[in-house]
C-alpha cells in the first residue's frame, strides 16, 4: 500500500517547472499530477493506455475527437486509449489529477 496527500504532492509539483508530475507507478496504472498556466497550450498527443482526469483546480474546456466539455474542479474525464484529446482554452491554472492503465507508455511499440 501507498499512500499519497494531495496538498503534498501540489506543492512538490509547483517547486517543478514541469508541466507534468508523475508519483505512481506500477505496471497495471500510473499517477500524476498535471499543470497548465492559464493560456498555456497543451501540446500532448494521444496516448497508448486508458486515460481519467480529476480536475482538481482551474477552468477550461477538454477536446476530444470532435467534442467539447468545459472543465472545472470536481470534472471527472475518461478517455480511451488512441483518442485525439487536449486541454483548450485555459482561462484559469489548472491542475489535474491523471490516471494512466496501464501504466503511461507501457503499451507503445517504439
């Protein structure tokens, strides 16, 4: 068992200039937290693995295929692997909590 405090694991993420914090890791999931600034963009592409976000703090609207959801704390995202998905339109800094099964780059074939 682990275990991990979010207030804890916000702060070590924002004494990073990483966008992305990764804090578990095992091989049916990883964690981590993730930070955009306001009008940052967000520049990932799909991924491999089964997706979820929590939104923990922020505002902005998620694109996914061709779909649109704003995005506010209390927001719980699923998407699955080899969707095209990102965080548009950041009007405040948002933090998020990810869930990544299995792990995040556990399933690429490079």
């Amino acid at each position: 068992m682990q275990t991990f405090q979010i207030d804890t694991l916000l702060v070590e993420s924002n004494n990073r200039a990483a966008a992305w914090m990764e804090f578990l890791r095992v091989s049916s999931m990883s964690m981590g937290l993730y930070s955009l600034k306001a009008g940052q963009a967000d520049l990932q592409t799909p991924h491999s693995e089964d997706e979820a976000y929590y939104v923990l703090a922020g505002k902005a609207s998620f694109q996914f295929g061709q779909q649109r959801q704003e995005v506010r704390p209390g927001t719980l995202l699923f998407v699955e692997r080899g969707i095209e998905h990102r965080f548009v339109d950041v009007s405040e800094d948002l933090t998020v909590l990810v869930f990544f099964a299995p792990a995040e780059g556990s399933e690429r074939k490079d």
